[in-house]
C-alpha cells in the first residue's frame, strides 16, 4: 500500500542559536533532518534555518530535535505557513 501524497505543505523559519565553537558540527546535525536546510551562520553561533513538512506536528517535533543537538542553547520558531499541495503546482503570472 503507498502512502498518499501530502495534502498540505508547511514551511517553518526558525533562528538556532549555538555556541560558536559548535556551528559546523550543529550546522551538519540540522541538515539531517529532512526538509531541515541551513541558509545563513554567523560567527556568533546564530543559524538561519528552514523546515519544510507535511504537518505542523513534524515541524514542531523537529524544533524539538533541534533544541537537543549538542552545542544548541535555543531554536526558536520565527514563522510558519501552510500551504495546500495542490496550491504549490498552480503556475503564478508574472
């Protein structure tokens, strides 16, 4: 039996802080996550990171996650947005 494709989709930014002696080896631990994507780092530990799922539980359950890598002090939601699958293919003008 497969499983049936998404009916929505979320997108989650979230602001990581780590200590800075741990940002490559916390960067490498979010990027496991799926749909967990790393956009930016600062050299004072800060991470600007994405999450995209099917629902809000996997989104909120990965900022869990996130909160218990070694070398995080805080990963705090910043916004989240949900979207119907379906409304993802539509084409937009331009």
């Amino acid at each position: 039996m497969s499983a049936s494709p998404p009916t929505e989709v979320h997108v989650a930014g979230v602001v990581v802080h780590a200590y800075p002696e741990a940002v490559a080896r916390v960067v490498s631990a979010v990027e496991t996550h799926a749909g967990a994507r790393v956009h930016a780092q600062s050299r004072d530990g800060k991470l600007v990171v994405t999450l995209e799922a099917d629902d809000a539980d996997t989104i909120a359950t990965a900022i869990v996650e996130i909160n218990r890598i070694d070398g995080v002090l805080a990963a705090s939601l910043v916004y989240q947005h949900a979207e119907s699958a379906a409304s993802m293919d539509e084409e937009v003008e331009s």
